[in-house]
C-alpha cells in the first residue's frame, strides 16, 4: 500500500517536473515527447492525471531524461568553467568551436550540464551510426517528427536552427566522425552560419588527424578544418582542484590527499577516492 502511495506521489511529481522542463527550454509537450522517446499519449495520461495508465518504467524512463545532469552536484574546475565560456562564445558569435579534452577530464558532464540551456541541443556520436541516423537523432534532439532524404533530413536541421533564438548544436565524441558525415556537417555549417553555434567535442586525436587528413588534401577535410573558429583544450585539474574535491567527498586524510594531487583527470581522481573509502571501511572492519 505505501509503496503505491509512493509511486502515485512521484507521478504526480512527474507532472511538475515535465512542466518546468518544457517551459525552461520552451518546448511543446509533442517536442518534449519526441526528444524523450515516449509517446503524446503518455503525457497526456500524466497531464490528465491518469497515472494508472502509465508504467513505473515510463515514470523512470522520463525522470532519466529530465535529470541527466544535476547541477548542484558538480563541482565547478577552471576547465568546467571555461567551457561553459567556449559554448557562449560560439552561442553569441555564432561560431564553430573545437574543444579538445583527455578521456575522464569530464567533458561530457559539462556539455551536458551546459546543454540545459533554452535552444541547446546535445547530440554524441557513435562509430556505427550512419548519416541518415545522425541527423534522425539531431531533429530528434530539435523535437522533429520527420522522415525523408538525407538531403532532405539536413535542410530541415538547418531550417529548425535558424528559427530559433541564438541556438547551440554540441556535438561530442567528434573524433568518432566518419569522413562522409564530416562533409555533410560542414553542409549543415554553411546553411546555418548566421545563426547558430557548434561545439564540436572529442578526444585529442579529433584535431590531430582532422589536420593530418588536411595535410593529405583529402576531400573536404581542410575546408572544414578552416572553418573551425577557435580550438580549446582541457587542462586539467590543478593540486587546488584536487584538494577541494577531496574534501567535497569526504577524503580528509592529508598524506592521502597529497599523493593524489598530481591527478589531472576528474575521473582517475574520484576513482581514487572511491578506493580510498573502500580501503578505509574494510579497516574499520577489521
């Protein structure tokens, strides 16, 4: 019974929650609906307060969505920060912009927490996903229901981003970009240049071997290359940094700390911690 009560209470939660995130990124519900992978008759159950009709899977599949990225919870490095000034930049300059980070330096974290923002709009690649399917999932992402070319999938992108106010299209992971997809985003980039911005996100080697493929004249790679306006790089985190996250999770052992502070990467550094906690309750223990 009160586990039943509980599922009715966070339905009923949910509610509020849709509502707030569809008004903070000025979305219609059917947008919402698209770009979360449910159906318009799920949230009309949940609007209509119908939420017998909706599975606790449904519930958690939303609430997934909704909280990709809690923001109070992340802590706020110089890297952080300037990437969020990168994705400004880029928004208000309609630039496009490289931004180059190590695995674990907590790139993606930040784009997403940065891709909160009203007319933001997050896509990641994967190796196997052909053209086609990325921009499905781009005018997923712009809460478009369409289905036709792929000439025609890339002007419908373009012209859903130029009616929108100052837009940002992050695409991460772009080292993982294959070269036909590479041409149709700098087609994508020219249709959209007066308006919006693009960060495009990946691991060194993305500029790397974007400027070897230039350096070998291969089609259209040093042409794309051109029009990537600025290149900023990750530095990691500094001995301060480090220090700070350790007492922000708990690490307050100073011999600890201070073998850990040339840790550069966010995601080495709290696997350390989590060790560190492991190694100390099985010491309690004992």
């Amino acid at each position: 019974m009160k586990k039943n009560q509980a599922n009715q209470e966070e339905k009923s939660l949910l509610k509020q929650s849709i509502n707030d995130f569809c008004k903070e990124h000025a979305l219609s519900k059917s947008a919402f609906a698209k770009r979360c992978g449910v159906s318009d008759g799920t949230l009309s159950f949940i609007e209509n307060e119908q939420f017998e009709k909706v599975s606790d899977e449904m519930v958690q599949k939303i609430n997934s969505f909704i909280n990709k990225v809690n923001v109070g919870d992340i802590y706020q490095s110089v890297d952080f920060l300037d990437a969020f000034a990168a994705c400004d930049l880029a928004r208000t300059h309609h630039l496009m912009i490289g931004l180059i980070a190590n695995t674990g330096m907590g790139k993606t974290t930040t784009l997403r927490t940065y891709a909160r923002k009203k007319n933001v709009f997050y896509v990641s690649f994967c190796k196997s996903v052909k053209a086609g399917q990325f921009f499905s999932e781009l005018l997923c992402e712009l809460g478009v229901s369409f289905e036709g070319s792929l000439n025609e999938k890339i002007n419908r992108a373009a012209k859903e981003l130029n009616k929108k106010d100052h837009p940002l299209l992050i695409i991460d992971e772009a080292g993982k970009i294959t070269h036909p997809i590479m041409l149709y985003l700098q087609e994508l980039r020219d249709k959209t240049i007066s308006n919006c911005g693009i960060i495009l996100a990946g691991m060194p080697y993305f500029k790397t071997n974007l400027q070897k493929y230039a350096d070998r004249q291969k089609e259209g790679c040093a042409e794309f290359l051109r029009r990537i306006n600025v290149w900023h790089t990750f530095l990691g985190l500094s001995p301060k940094e480090v220090e700070e996250i350790c007492s922000r999770n708990g690490l307050d052992d100073p011999k600890e700390i201070e073998s850990l502070r040339s840790i550069k990467r966010f995601g080495d550094l709290m696997n350390e911690i989590f060790l560190y906690k492991i190694r100390k309750d099985r010491m309690l223990d004992l």
